[in-house]
C-alpha cells in the first residue's frame, strides 16, 4: 500500500469529492482518481462510490478512515521528530473562528505572530459557522463549546461574558431603560433564531420574556454595529463593547456567561506551525483574561 495513495484517499475524504481533494493537494483531478483507483486495488476493496455531485465513503471506506488518520499520525510524528517538517515554525495555518471573537479579538492580535515568524502564514476565517477540523476545513477551530466527536485536542480558552447594551445616541432619544420589563418598550436587536451554528448560542432560556427583537441579524459583529449605530439594545460582547465610549452597559447585574474552546485534530499535535498558533492563541486570551468578564464594579 502506498502512503501517498492513502493521502489522495484522507483528501477525497475530507474534501467529499475528487476535485475539491485535488485542489487541496495540488494535483489535477485524473491524477487523484487514479491514485484512489489504485488504493482501492491494493486493498481489494470499494471505498468510496463516486457520483458526478460527489464522493461518499462506502462501509468499508469508513472502517479504513480510521486507520488512515492513524497512519497519517504517526507519519507527521515522525517527519517532525526528524525534523524533515516545521523544524522552523513555516506553513499555512488556518484558524476557524466566531466572528464576535475572530474579528473582535484575534484579527488585532495574530499580526503579532506572523511577525515573530515571517515564514508562518495565517489565516483567519472569522464566520458565524462550526468547522470540521476532521474535514480540514480548518487546522484550529475556537468553538463556544467543548467538541464532542473526532481525534480532537481540545482545551477551554476562557469563560466570557455577554450583557444588554446601547448606544449613547439611542439613549438621548429613549429613555433608558430601568429594569427588564421596561424592554417591552424599546427597539431590540437579535440573533436569527435558525440559523444560529451552536446550541450554547440560543440565549431564549435566560432572557427575559420582554426580550422579542424587531431587528436579527446572524452576525455577532452585525449586531454590535447595529447597536452603536442607535438601532436599539442588543447583547453584546463584554470583551469588545466594554472598551467601546459610544456604548452604554445597562442592567449591570445581568448578564449571560459563555466559553470559548480551542481544538485542532490529533494528527496535527505534533506539527510546529500548528502547537505555535494554538500556544499563541492561548497566552494572547489568558494575557488579558481580565477583559472577558463584566466589570463588577458599582454591582
């Protein structure tokens, strides 16, 4: 069996169809679906059927899954031990992220890196989505809760927190309100409902029943510019809007406490680019661990 034919099948695999693997290995298509044509020979097995909108593993194609992440594992183990792979911190290193957090914490610091390592790109794909890190839609994932299934290395970031906010011009032509039940007269701004990527984001149980936004946006970036802008209340961030002058917290003794989790696949443990960025993730969040939580001061 040949190792490169078991990476053709890892890329077809987690890319769900022959071109997106080619692309993701640099190699055109023909190629690739020779290389899995001739795995497939070798073990005497159907692995994947191919269809003209895609690729799906076969029974069999998912029981050799398993042992090929294996195998792709103790093979980068041991290029990097060796030092034939990252012996300098160089590569791609894509981090998957919530926008909230992605663009409101990460984007102003991972420069930082990069400098420190010029061979070392990054790249950063703050959405409101999940990632599959055993897809490889991305090599680190910052999820707001812990991931359940796959080789994951995963560890808790941090605890953060999240309070009712507005502007400082949407106060000046609405009388803040004192307590909740005066929400019922305000304009609020929310998350979409459906199309919220997580469970822990479904904030329905802890708000009040006065809570029904006018206004959703799927964005947690899109609703602090709709608050700032003077569209209303929001929750928003405590670890961006806090530093914010034009944004006003109210309700200082309510608010809804999170977590942020970092993970990336077993089968990268070992890769320095990737332990880097994670390391570096790490110490940038725990550095200032004070920001992610309300101020307490006057509750």
């Amino acid at each position: 069996m040949n190792w490169d034919d078991v990476r053709v099948f890892l890329a077809v695999a987690r890319n769900g169809q022959i071109l997106g693997a080619a692309r993701s290995l640099g190699l055109n298509h023909a190629t690739v679906s020779r290389r899995l044509t001739a795995l497939e020979d070798a073990l005497a097995t159907k692995l994947v059927i191919r269809r003209t909108n895609g690729c799906e593993l076969t029974g069999e194609g998912e029981a050799f899954l398993d042992g090929a992440e294996r195998m792709e594992t103790e093979m980068l183990a041991v290029q990097a031990s060796i030092g034939r792979q990252d012996a300098a911190v160089s590569g791609t290193v894509r981090i998957g992220a919530p926008d909230g957090f992605g663009i409101q914490f990460l984007a102003a610091r991972l420069g930082k890196l990069t400098r420190r390592h010029p061979n070392l790109k990054i790249q950063l794909v703050p959405v409101p989505r999940s990632f599959s890190l055993s897809r490889r839609e991305a090599d680190i994932a910052i999820t707001v809760e812990r991931p359940e299934q796959g080789r994951l290395v995963a560890r808790k970031l941090i605890d953060y927190s999240l309070s009712f906010y507005a502007s400082k011009s949407y106060l000046a032509d609405h009388p803040a309100p004192r307590q909740l039940e005066d929400l019922q007269s305000h304009h609020l701004i929310g998350y979409v409902e459906d199309l919220v990527f997580s469970p822990s984001l479904h904030f329905s149980a802890e708000l009040p029943r006065q809570w029904q936004a006018g206004f959703e946006i799927s964005s947690a970036v899109g609703q602090s510019e709709a608050v700032r802008a003077g569209g209303g209340i929001g929750i928003l961030h405590d670890f961006s809007a806090r530093s914010d002058p034009s944004l006003v917290r109210l309700f200082p003794g309510k608010t809804i406490v999170r977590a942020y989790w970092i993970s990336f696949h077993e089968s990268v443990r070992d890769l320095a680019r990737v332990r880097t960025a994670s390391d570096f993730i790490s110490r940038e969040v725990s550095g200032e661990r004070a920001m992610f939580l309300p101020d307490r001061t006057g509750e």
